[in-house]
C-alpha cells in the first residue's frame, strides 16, 4: 500500500449486502449515525455506485439479512461511519496515507455460505468486480517532468483545488488522480522547482483526462525553452535537440592523453565506479597476450535487455595503431557519465538506448604502436601478426587464417545482444565506409547490399556533423587524388576488404555496421587529441541517434499475447530479413517512405502490414500472429467428445507407438513422416547457421519442459555444433529410458536432412501432449538431433545447385563423411567435436546417401555418448 503503488482498491467482506465508504469512523466514535465526510466524498459515492448498481441486491438496497430485516442503504451504498464507527479500519488507511481509493465491499449476509452458493455469488459480483475494475480509468493521468532533463519527478504533489486531499507521483513521475466529471485546477509542486497550475480542466465520464506538468528549477537565470516530445501508442521519437541551446550546457571531458592498457583500464573501472546507477564494466575475453577486452555498457538499466529499447555499440581500435577511436570512445564515456541527468540530449539518449562501447579490440597491438605513426604498421595486427579486420568469414572469399581470440571473443559478443546499429572506428582516412567491403571478383567496385540506401543514411548522419570529412578530400597531401562526395564511400569501391568485420555484421546478425576512418594520422601526437574530440563529438552522438530510425515494434502470440523468439521481419524488395529477440521485439532500420512488411514464424501464419516511416524516428508496428490452422484443428478436435480424449493423449495404445518407431526406422520413414505432416510444419525454406541457431533456441524457449539445447563443440571457423534433446524430462539423466539420435547435415552442399530434422523437432514440439503417439514418444524415450555436423561447408553451399561440391567439405577440405572408422572412439582432427559410438548391437542403422545424406541411429537398448 505505499505511496505511488495503488490508484484503487476493493476491501471484500461478507456478514450484509452493501458498499461502504471513508470515513469510517468519526472524531466522536459515536457508535452509529454520524456521517464522516471524506474530502473526496463524491469521488467515493460513484465508485461504490458503480459496483451497487451492477449486484442484482446490493442495488435494492434492502439485503434483508437474517437479524437485520430492516436494515436498509440508499441506492447499496453507505458512509462507513453512519452505518457504525469502526476505528483503525483499513479503507480509511488507504486514502489518508496512500495515493489509494478504497471502499469496502460487504457480499453476503452469510460470511461462510454453502460451497453450493459459490457460483450463484460469482453471478452476483461478476459484473461489479469488472466495473469496478473499470474505474481506475477515470479523473485525470500524466506526468511530471523536469524541464531541462525530461526526466520524471518522484513525489511531486498534485493538489485540486477546493479538494484537500493531495496525491504524489510515481518512480518516474507518473500520478493518476480519480475524480467525477467536472471543471478542475489542478496544481503540481516539487521541491526545487517552481510550482506550476493548469486551469480549466475538463474531465469527462469515460478514460482519464490526461494532463502532463513541465516543472522548472528554481534558478535565477532564465531557462530557454525546450523541445516537448509527445509520446503515441504508434510513433516514439528521440527529441530533436540538435540545434536547441540549453540552460545545462555540455561538461566537455578533461581527459585528453593517450592511455596505454594499465591506465585504460583505471579510467574504465573509476568511470564504472563513479556512475554505478547508468555503467557495466565487462570483458569479453582475452587477447592473446591475455589482457582483457572490455566493453562499457551505459544505460539507464545496465546490465538488462529492456523490451524495446535497441542495443547500439562501437568498436574503437582493432588495428592497434590507430588509435584514435580508442581515445574518442574514452572521451564519449567521460561525456555520456558526467552529462547524464543534466543534458536533455545525453539524459533522453541514455534512457532510450543500450549503448555498448569498446575502446580497444585489439590492445596488444596498441602496445607496440608508436606515437606518430602516419603510415606504417607496425601494432597494426594482433600479438599472432593477423589483421582482425580480415579474419571474419566472407561471403565471396574463404578466409584461410586461423580465427583469432579477439574475433572469436568479439563474434559470440555480436552473436548474444541484439544490436542493431554499430560503428567500427578505424584511422588512416577520413570517410565513413559501407558495405559492401567486397565483391565476387575481388575488384575495387560497387558492391551494393541490400539496404544500400540506408547505409548511405547512417553514414551521411556522422560526415555531415564533421565539416572536414564531408568536403570529401582528406588527405590531399597523402592522397591528393582520393576523393569522397559527401564524406562517404562503399567499402569495396575504395577497395577491397575480404574477410572484414562489417559485412560480418550485417550477414550474420540483425545489426547494421560501417567503418568510420577518423583522421589521416593514425597516431597523433596527444596535444591534437582535443581536436579530435571537438570534430567528432557531434557526429558520435548524431549516429548514435539513428539506431531510432525505421521501424520497430514486437511480434505476438495472439493466443497468450507473448513475445515470439526469432520470428522473421522482412521488407517487400529489400532481400535483407531481421528477427525478433527473447521478447519478440524487433528493430529494423529503413529510410523514409512506404513499405510492405511481413512478419512470419513457424507455426504460425504470416502478417503483413503496409507502413509508412518518416524521417523523425521510428515507428512502432506490432504484430500478432495466429496459430496456423493446423495447429488450431488439433486443438479444436482435442475438444470433440468424438475425438481424442485426454487418457489417449496420456495413455496411447502401444500400437500406435509402435507403428511410430517401425516409421521411424523404416527406409525413407522420416521423410515421409515429415511429408505426411507438412501442413502442420513451414517447410518452406533453407535455414542459415545463424537460423538455424535462432531456430533451435526458439524451441527451447517455447518448450522449455521437453527440450535441452547443448553445445557439442566448435567447427573449423568456430560454429558451434548443436544437438537438442527432446525428451519428457530432458535434464535428467534416465538411463533406463532408450535414445533416438538423428544426425544431419554431414555435407554441407546436401542440407535436406537438416531441414527435416527441424522439421521434426517442430512436430515433436507441436504435438506433444496433443497427439498419443507423439506424446507416447516423448514420455518413453530421449530423442537427441544433431541436425548439421558441417555447418562451415553449409554456409558456403548454393541452393539450387544440384551438382557442384561446393560446401561438401568442411572449411579445411576434408570430407567429414570419410573421417570416421567404424568402430571404437573416433575423433575428427579437423574439427573440434568427438563421437563415441558403444558396440553394436543396435535395433537398426538407416543411412541416406542420396541428397540427404542423413543417418538416423535408433537404439532401443544403450545410447550413444557424445562429447
């Protein structure tokens, strides 16, 4: 009941019939008859009308209560202390040190009825529960804000005037205030600021009036006006404060030297340590001289994914000899941390975003560096003398290194947050780089991705802020041919990159990433680091903006109104799908105009939308998909008395069990089984590894209770190999019980097997419970999929071609399908997974070598081990 957690509250009783109300109890205690008014006394009489006028005898106002035949209430409501004095009650509790109404709510003559009586109760209080419910809604509802921050006021008092009875505001300066309908001045105060009143304010029968306060401090200067943002259900945009002057003007950082690691690191855990309430320090990994690679998260939650809020970050030297994203990105969290709370473009920034910031990938490179460096590179790799920006896989070319333990620690870091926007800031230039970094030929070239238009957008947003970069000639006496219209340049037209971490971002994961080239030294001298900043601070903040561009919004189960995992957006002609995180929220970046967006997810049918983006920040679109018709039949004959009953489900004959497994472990039994159950499942495309990642995690988490997701180990580029468990209780160990293994995808270039086995680890998932034999399956046996061993050779794989060997080995060569013996422990010195198979002997071993190349192990007797 503390202040600022309840708006309205019902006190259920039994012993009469009738609504009472505060008071209830008076200064004289006078047992019965005095009226103890309460400053809302009309507030109070409509809410207990709204429940009395919807009871069938509460109304009547004569319960005719056995002992009190007489007792009667006008219109089923009372004052509490004119009916009798009751001091210490809790109604009265509520209104005066609360924000809360309450009223009490007498049911039934008798405390104790019958069970019998139960269900003619519920029809008596059913309606006036739910009205009741209803009246929340009413009187007025806002905000109030601080002027200069935007930020809520906590304890604000909202008094109305010729009621004294004053509320107070929420955590984030929210308040709703129940009044009848009628004119009202309403006034909002907060300790240290000037108080502010609004007049005439209408309130009408129906949902709340809502009326927002702007509360000034209370300073002698003049504060500026500022920019309001109104907030819809539909369009949530960042305040336009690009051009607004305000009273809190900037703190600028102070820091300006070049930190080597030691002191990097200080400077992250004092920033961490000062500014608790908005920083996370964590580290990646370790690079290979075993220093840690950090990363400063800052937020208004640190530390917590918040259903909606987009997850940006930057990535500042991963090539150790420039230097300079390193030092602006030290700077950017000096400016973020000390800004917070008083500038309304950091504060509103910080609130609405999960910025991640990393100011050195590559800080054993950094160590060898040498301070005015223009051109060399020496510090430029890693300790292991690669450069990190080609050691990502690529699309066009196979990249031949060894991955190394800074691109590893940096994919699984892109791989566990859904960003949506980065920057990875280089030196040696001045131009903000798109993709595509390379092409097919290896040309310098035009290498246009899909969402070409926006990438030219969110690099225009960072050159425009920096006056040098967007003439376009940087370095005229390095480069005195070198020309970028605007400041920007697709990555593969200056020249070629294969193997470079931004097309890695934007093929692999939800975020979009350029290269931003910061200046034409790579390693100025610290006296021009304040330069530095001072170009660039605009055009850091200004991208950072543009992760609020586009659409967002969130994928629903219209069944239980829950987010759906990895549900699939995709835009009419840009061939460039997002998915949905945990929740189902999804952030998609596009440039202004009207499109065609569809959202899709197995099992369920497709929506699309036609929307509208504008250029002031993104547009919330929801969708909420229905189960496909499939799935609903299955229900719907779940409920038919002639159809499945609940004991079939529990108890399915060993027929049907057995006729099952026969399928199972006949030749071409899972194919067909799948084909037979194609309505139910959207066998309608290939899964990437990353879909097919987001695939197998979705099914964990919409079947948590008969699904176990491991990792057996690592491919040749790092991918992991994944095996799903799907049993009745997948966490314990029940050695009694057999295994079935399906194992798929061993060529990369024949990926049928694997999309089956998805596809049957969906209809086990849908049916269980809903299908006897299915359910029969679950409960008596763990079923292990394996549903790609060669997901390198997958990825490079073309659909389509039926003949070619392309992605048939794995990334080293090596036919994965003649590297095992047929007995004992074998292990594959290619790639970094075991299998130990028992001895025979086994119920059956079925092995595809068509396109499928799939084998299934059916074991009735011992299970295989797989490390």
């Amino acid at each position: 009941m503390s202040p600022g957690m309840f708006v309205l509250s019902g006190n259920l009783h039994g012993g009469s019939v009738v609504a009472s109300y505060p008071f209830d109890d008076s200064p004289e205690h006078k047992a019965t008859g005095i009226y103890s008014k309460t400053s809302d006394d009309e507030v109070f009489k409509y809410l207990a009308k709204a429940y009395a006028s919807n009871h069938p005898i509460m109304k009547t106002g004569t319960p005719h209560c056995p002992g009190d035949e007489d007792e009667t209430f006008k219109d089923g409501i009372t004052n509490g202390a004119h009916w009798y004095d009751v001091e210490g009650g809790m109604q009265d509790y509520n209104y005066v040190w609360a924000n809360c109404f309450e009223i009490t709510l007498e049911l039934s003559c008798c405390k104790y009825p019958p069970a019998s009586q139960l269900r003619q109760e519920w029809e008596n209080n059913r309606e006036s529960l739910i009205t009741l419910i209803e009246k929340v809604h009413i009187g007025v509802k806002g905000f109030v804000k601080d002027t200069v921050t935007g930020s809520g006021l906590e304890n604000a008092t909202i008094s109305v005037a010729g009621i004294n009875h004053n509320i107070t505001t929420g955590r984030f300066g929210d308040f709703h205030r129940l009044l009848v309908p009628g004119t009202y001045n309403i006034t909002a105060v907060s300790t240290g600021y000037m108080p502010l009143t609004i007049n005439n304010i209408i309130v009408k029968e129906g949902p709340a009036t809502k009326v927002n306060f702007s509360l000034r401090p209370t300073v002698t200067s003049v504060i500026p006006d500022t920019t309001e943002v109104v907030v819809t259900a539909s369009t949530v945009a960042l305040p336009n404060l690009a051009g607004t002057q305000s009273f809190h003007q900037p703190i600028q950082p102070k820091d300006f030297h070049h930190h080597h690691f030691p002191d990097m690191e200080i400077f992250l855990r004092r920033f961490a340590n000062e500014y608790p309430n908005i920083t996370r320090l964590y580290s990646l990994g370790k690079s290979v001289e075993s220093r840690e690679l950090y990363v400063m998260e800052i937020s208004d939650n640190p530390g917590v994914h918040e259903p909606g809020e987009p997850e940006f970050k930057y990535i500042g030297n991963m090539h150790g000899n420039e230097v300079v994203g390193r030092e602006l990105l030290l700077n950017l969290i000096e400016y973020l941390c000390k800004n917070f709370g008083t500038d309304p473009e950091v504060t509103d920034l910080v609130r609405s975003t999960r910025i991640h910031l990393m100011p050195s990938m590559n800080p054993d490179g950094y160590e060898k560096s040498q301070e005015g460096d223009s051109v060399s590179v020496i510090g430029r790799n890693n300790s292991n003398n690669f450069d990190l920006n080609r050691n990502f896989p690529d699309q066009f070319f196979q990249i031949t290194d060894p991955t190394q333990p800074e691109t590893i620690a940096v994919m699984s870091w892109m791989k566990s947050y859904p960003f949506v926007l980065s920057a990875n800031l280089h030196g040696g230039s001045l131009v903000v780089n798109y993709p595509f970094d390379d092409d097919e030929q290896g040309l310098a070239t035009y290498s246009k991705s899909p969402d070409d238009a926006v990438f030219q957008q969110i690099a225009l947003s960072y050159s425009k802020e920096n006056s040098q970069m967007f003439q376009g000639r940087p370095c005229k006496n390095m480069y005195p041919n070198e020309y970028f219209p605007h400041g920007i340049t697709n990555g593969a037209s200056w020249y070629n990159v294969p193997g470079g971490m931004q097309d890695w971002n934007y093929l692999q994961t939800n975020c979009f990433e350029v290269t931003i080239e910061l200046g034409c030294v790579k390693y100025p001298f610290e006296k021009d680091l304040p330069k530095f900043w001072e170009q660039n601070r605009r055009s850091l903040i200004q991208f950072m903006k543009q992760v609020h561009q586009g659409v967002k919004g969130f994928v629903l189960d219209a069944t239980d109104g829950r987010g759906i995992l990895n549900a699939t957006i995709s835009v009419a002609e840009i061939n460039h799908p997002v998915t949905t995180y945990k929740t189902g929220d999804y952030w998609r970046l596009l440039v202004p105009g009207t499109y065609k967006i569809t959202a899709s997810a197995r099992g369920y049918n497709p929506v699309t939308k036609n929307v509208t983006v504008r250029s002031e920040g993104a547009i919330q679109v929801n969708f909420t998909l229905v189960r496909s018709s499939a799935d609903s039949s299955n229900e719907s004959k779940k409920g038919k008395g002639d159809s499945t009953n609940t004991d079939d489900v529990s108890d399915p004959t060993t027929k049907e069990f057995e006729a099952l497994i026969k399928d199972l472990s006949a030749e071409n039994g899972l194919e067909g089984l799948m084909l037979r159950s194609s309505s139910n499942l959207a066998l309608y495309r290939y899964h990437s590894y990353k879909d097919l990642s987001e695939f197998l995690r979705g099914l964990v988490m919409n079947y948590p209770h008969i699904t176990n997701l491991t990792n057996l180990g690592q491919s040749s580029e790092y991918r992991h190999i994944w095996s799903l468990e799907i049993s009745n209780k997948p966490n314990i160990s029940e050695p009694e019980e057999p295994k079935i293994r399906f194992v798929a995808g061993i060529h990369g270039n024949a990926p049928v097997g694997t999309e089956l086995l998805l596809a049957l680890a969906e209809f086990l998932c849908l049916n269980y419970k809903k299908n006897p034999a299915v359910t029969q399956l679950v409960d008596r046996t763990r079923i292990v999929i394996v549903p790609s061993l060669n997901p390198d050779g997958r990825e490079r794989a073309q659909e389509k071609d039926c003949t070619s060997k392309r992605g048939q080995t794995n990334a080293r060569g090596k036919d994965l399908d003649t590297d095992f013996t047929s007995k004992g422990s074998i292990t594959s010195r290619t790639d970094r997974y075991i299998f130990s198979l028992p001895p025979p002997p086994y119920t059956r071993v079925v092995k595809y070598t068509c396109a499928h190349v799939l084998y299934v192990y059916v074991d009735l007797k011992e299970s295989f081990l797989l490390t």
